[in-house]
C-alpha cells in the first residue's frame, strides 16, 4: 500500500477513533466506578483498582478532549493499559474463561484503532500473554488446549477478516485516488489548454496575437529561406477607427475589430497568417508567393472589403485600411526588422492618402539611413574634436610669396582614417548641421589667426562658407563676435568669405546686404569656383566682391583646350575690369603657372605650389624657388 494512502486513509479516521475511544473510556469509567461502588458495599480489596481504572479512563477521556489531535498517541496508551489490564484479569483468574473474550475485543479495538500492521503486533502479544499464562498456571485454568486452540484460532479469523477488510478498503481509496487524480489532470490540462490560448491569441477577435505572430513569422521566414520563395509582411493600420471608438464606444468598437478581422481572414488563404497586435493594428502574413505581384491581388482584397460599410445598430460606419507591406527576399531582414520596416511603409502609406498599400523600398531605405548615419557620425565628430583646418597656400604667382591661405576642412575619421570635404559636406548640405561645421570652421580659422599674429605671421585667410549658412539667423552679429575676438587692425586682410558664384547670385540682395556688413569687419568676400556658373555682368556689377577664383576645371585643361584658355582670358579680363583680384585654383605645374603668369593673373593656389597642409606646416612653409624668390608676405 502506498504510503501516501495509508496517511489519507488514517486522515479518515480520527473523529471515528475519538468517537469510539470516548465510548470506551465512558463505559469503562461507568463500569468500573459501579463495580468499584459495589466492592465497597462489600467490601473487597479491588475496589480501589476499580476506582483507578476509572479515574484512568477518566484522565484519558479528558485528555483526549483537549487535544483530539493527540488522538493516535491516546489509542496507543488506551491499549497497553487495557491489555495490561486484561492480562492482570486474566492471569489473577485463568479459571474464568470469559476473561479470554475480553481480549477478543482488545484485539478488535487494536485493529480498529491501529490498523492491520500494529494491529498484528498486538495479536501476536495476545496469543504470546493467553499461551504463556495457559502454561503458567494451566492446572488452576477452566478451560482445556482445545478452548485455548479455538480461542487462537478466531483471534486469527479476526485478524483475517480485519486484513481483508482493509485490503478492500485500501483498494477503494486508491482506486479513488486515481479517479481524482486523473479528474485533476484533465481539469489542469483544461487550465492550461486556456492559458495558452490566453498567451497566443487575441481573447476579442480569436486570431493569433503578437506572441504567437512571432512564431509564424519566424517559421514563415525560415520557409521562404529554405524554399527561396517570397514572404509578404503586411503591417495594416485602419483608418478612422478611433473616431468610431471615441464616439459609440469601446462595444461598438470591439464589434468593428471583429468585423474588421473576418472580412482580412476572408480576404487571404488559408495557409496566410492575421494577426492582431493590439488596438487596430493587424499584421498579415503572405506565404508561398511566387513573385511580388502575387500578393497584389490579396491586398487589394483586404483593402477593398475593409471599406465596405459596417453595418451596425442600424448605422453604417465607414473605415478603410493602411497597409504597409516588406517583401523578403527583396528586404532580406530579420522578422523584427522586415516588421518594422513594414511598419515605416504603412506610415507612408498614411502619408499618401490611406486606404492604400505601400511598398517598403530596401535601397532608399538603406540611403536614407547611411545618410542619417553620417549625420550622426559628423554630430559626433564635431563634439569630439575629430575635424581640423589644412590650409593650401595662395601665392603671388609673379613674386612667388605667400599671399594667403585656404582654409579647407578635413575629418580624422576614427574607421576611414583622413576625409575630405568631397566625403561628406554634401550630407549636411542645408541642415542645420552645415550651419555648426561653418561656425567650427569660422571660430578654428580666428584661433590659427591669433596663434599666427603671436608668431609674428599676419595672413588672410579664405574660408569655405555655404550660402544657407551665410543667409541664417544671426550669421553677421557671430561673426562680428568673431572679429572682436581677433581684433583687426584697421584695413587689415585678416578673413576672406569664399562663396561658390552659384550660390552667390541666388538671391543676390541679401548677399549683397551681408557682404557691406563684412565689409565694415575687415572681411573680404571671393567669388569661388568662378566659371563654373552662369553669372551674368549685370550681377557681376552689383556683387562688391573682392576676389575671382578661376574653377580649377578650366585652369588645369587650358593648355590643350582653346576653349578653357578662353574662359580663364575672359575671367582674368573681367576681374581686372571690375577691378576685383583673380586667383587662379589648380595651379598643378609650373606650366600653368607660368601661362597664368603671362595672361596676367596675379594669384595662384594649386597642388603644384602646395598640396593643403595642417596649420602647424603652414607656419614653417616655405615655396619652392623656381623664378624668383618665394618669401613671406607680412
Ligand atoms: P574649393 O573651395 O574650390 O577648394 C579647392 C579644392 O581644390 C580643395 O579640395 C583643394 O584641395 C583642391 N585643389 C587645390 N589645388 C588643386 C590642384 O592643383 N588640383 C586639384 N585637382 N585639386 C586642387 P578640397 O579640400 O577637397 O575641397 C573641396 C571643396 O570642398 C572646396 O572647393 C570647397 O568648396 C569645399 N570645402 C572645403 N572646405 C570647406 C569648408 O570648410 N566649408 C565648406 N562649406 N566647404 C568647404
Ligand atoms: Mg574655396
Ligand atoms: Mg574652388
């Protein structure tokens, strides 16, 4: 027998042991004290015995009141002294042999109380104490071996009816056991069954949920790799649900979602997946596609039937659907990425008008992103320290002495090591990132011109500045601040604004306004990569620039290209009519310089005079003697 049965079946027991053991000590108080009473009259010795035995059974009786849970301890006790009684009696006077059936019934309460097992201990001690007093005082005995074989034998028989008893009845509680046990099962099970349904079902509409669309999407996924088929990740979004929820209510609301949810269903095979992610979300798994257009017609579907009026309570409600749709392989993502994208193209979706499906673009997408990542890139950058200012000197081309510098950014990229503006300027182009690089660039130019002038080096430097920075909000009161931080001398060339002439002549009042105001800082302004555009004579003439730079594109050819040597002959031609200075960039040889010489351009700047080098060199820099001397210009 199981041990946990023998603990449930003895659970049964107590209040019937109580109940009986009670009974036992109030018979046995009430006998005895009768008896006892009776004694006296006599008198006889015993009486006091009597009275003991009473007042035991008495003890035990309240004993056991008070504490009911002791009540297998009491059973215990009640025994060996009803068993030392019996023995007493029975060994006192062997001559009575119904003293023999007492212990028929000591043996009974034992196995009652007991239970099989103890229950044949305390036989075995009855058959030991009856044959041992048998012998000890068998001449003084009233009953025969035979009596005393019989008296053995239906002990046994009781033992035995006892067992059986037990047996059956121990089968029953397990068989009952069993029975509950499997109901538990079945009831768990049950439970369980719900909790999982709970965890990867949406409870309103039935359809699997975002924990179970997970699952779908990765096995949708790992099909369409395996199968090299297509995947659609459709993120569908309503359009207009939340008026309809916000004016009839979150049950009327529900009513719609279930619509909404058996209408896609409809829409889509049986092998698809809808899920619900929450509020009117739904994402729509498309599997087994051949090709892209496959999942056209599904989605025209869905589109469709959901802007079919809602009938309900009598009024028809109108709604329509935003799909966003990520196509693996052609967005060869992760779930969660193809999801998300999914996403971004329902957001355009939206944009677009609703009731539509858009298409997620991988290559746009992966512009769109390098570029904002550069963006970040450069943010960081500038926060830590990574841009510095080379400078490429602009000499005298006649006397070969330095005339001044360019100021030309360049990016210690911590991956891709030393950039150049051509890597990354166009990514900031009109943001306001373009306007903090150019401020960077104004304040690190003032701070070489100051490190310089204490080196006893005065030199004009040109800087690079964008219109759009040039036309922001407060670019004039900066740069004023600027100036009073290196403070000119009067008339000094200290800074020169290089602005491509493209720019220059887009809206040319304003930066006509905005070179007077530099003016009066000692600032200079260079018309950048002259040539290049299409300015016309008449804007020539309002511009009050001071400097023409000949676009390198016409200086570097003008050897071998008519074409380009008459460009540069006409640039170097207007500069002097307009009485501006003309630098000529590209300067690559000392052909060029020498041609540039004799079509009388005055300045130079090109790789063959010097390639842009840090501030630090520029100081030290000394031009190569060719003809004439090279010498500094203080
Ligand atoms: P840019 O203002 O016309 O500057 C001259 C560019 O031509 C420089 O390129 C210079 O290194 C290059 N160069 C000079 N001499 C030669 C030569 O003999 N041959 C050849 N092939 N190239 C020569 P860099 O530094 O790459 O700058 C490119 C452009 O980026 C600049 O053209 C300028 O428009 C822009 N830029 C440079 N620095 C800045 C800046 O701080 N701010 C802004 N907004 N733009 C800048
Ligand atoms: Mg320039
Ligand atoms: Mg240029």
């Amino acid at each position: 027998m199981p041990e946990q049965d023998r603990q449930d079946h003895s659970r049964d027991q107590p209040r019937y042991k109580i109940a009986f053991l009670n009974g036992i000590f109030l018979l046995a108080m009430g006998l005895a004290s009768a008896i006892g009473v009776y004694r006296l009259t006599m008198p006889h010795p015993l009486a006091t015995i009597d009275f003991l035995i009473a007042g035991a059974a008495c003890a035990l009786w309240f004993y056991l009141r008070q504490h009911p849970d002791q009540v297998e301890r009491v059973a215990s006790i009640a025994l060996a002294l009803g068993f030392l009684l019996f023995l007493a009696a029975y060994l006192v006077a062997p001559q009575q042999g119904n003293r023999l059936s007492l212990f028929f019934l000591f043996s009974a309460a034992a196995f009652f109380l007991k239970g099989i097992r103890v229950g044949l201990w305390w036989l075995a001690a009855i058959i030991a104490a009856i044959v041992l007093g048998y012998l000890v005082r068998g001449g003084g005995s009233n009953f025969s071996g035979a009596d005393l074989g019989t008296a053995i034998l239906y002990l046994v028989a009781l033992a035995g009816v006892f067992y059986f008893h037990e047996t059956l009845k121990n089968e029953e509680l397990a068989r009952q056991r069993e029975h509950d046990l499997r109901r538990e099962l079945r009831v768990r099970m049950e439970h369980e069954k719900q909790l999982e349904r709970l965890a990867h079902y949406d409870a309103l509409t039935g359809v699997p949920n975002r924990v179970m669309l997970a699952d779908r999407l990765a096995q949708a996924l790992a099909r369409a790799k395996r199968d090299q088929g297509l995947l659609a990740v459709c993120y569908l979004d309503l359009d207009g649900f939340k008026p309809i929820n916000d004016r009839l209510g979150h049950a009327v609301g529900d009513r719609v979602l279930v619509e909404v949810t058996r209408r896609i269903r409809e829409s889509v095979r049986e092998d698809d997946t809808v899920a619900r992610l929450g509020g009117d979300e739904f994402v729509v798994l498309l599997v087994g596609l051949q090709a892209a257009e496959e999942c056209v017609g599904s989605l025209q579907r869905i589109l469709e039937r959901v802007a079919r009026p809602i009938a309900i309570d009598g009024e028809e409600l109108a709604l329509s659907a935003s799909i966003g749709v990520a196509l693996y392989p052609d967005d060869e993502e992760d779930a969660e990425t193809l999801l998300r994208h999914a996403d971004q193209a329902m957001y355009l979706a939206k944009l677009a008008g609703k009731n539509r499906y858009h298409l997620f673009d991988p290559a746009s997408d992966r512009r769109a992103r390098s570029h904002h990542q550069l963006l970040l890139e450069i943010r960081g950058g500038l926060a830590g320290g990574e841009f510095e200012l080379y400078f490429q000197p602009k000499i005298e081309l006649a006397s070969r002495r330095l005339a001044g510098a360019e100021a030309l950014i360049r990016w210690h990229h911590p991956r891709r090591g030393l950039l150049l503006p051509g890597d990354f300027m166009r990514a900031v182009e009109n943001t306001e990132l373009e306007i903090e690089l150019g401020e960077w660039v104004i304040a690190s130019a003032v701070d070489h011109l100051r490190r310089w002038r204490e080196a006893g080096l005065r030199i004009e430097i040109g800087i690079n500045i964008s219109a759009y920075h040039m036309q922001s909000a407060g670019f004039v009161p900066r740069l004023r601040e600027q100036a009073r931080r290196y403070a000119p001398q009067p008339d000094e060339r200290w800074l020169q604004i290089e602005v491509l002439e493209t720019a220059a002549l887009d809206d040319i009042a304003r930066i006509s306004a905005l070179i007077a105001a530099c003016r009066e800082l000692g600032i200079g302004f260079a018309l950048d990569d002259f040539g290049s555009g299409y300015s016309s004579l008449t804007y020539l003439s309002q511009l009050d620039v001071d400097t023409l730079k000949i676009d390198q594109s016409f200086v570097r050819d003008m050897q071998s290209d008519k074409g380009d040597h008459a460009v540069v002959q006409g640039i170097i031609a207007l500069a002097r009519a307009f009485d501006m200075r003309c630098v000529a960039e590209g300067v690559e040889n000392e052909a060029i310089h020498q041609a540039l010489l004799q079509m009388g351009c005055e300045l130079g700047q090109g790789n063959g005079i010097a390639l842009p080098m840090p501030a630090a060199a520029l100081a030290g820099w000394q031009p190569a003697p060719r003809q004439g001397t090279y010498d500094l210009l203080s």
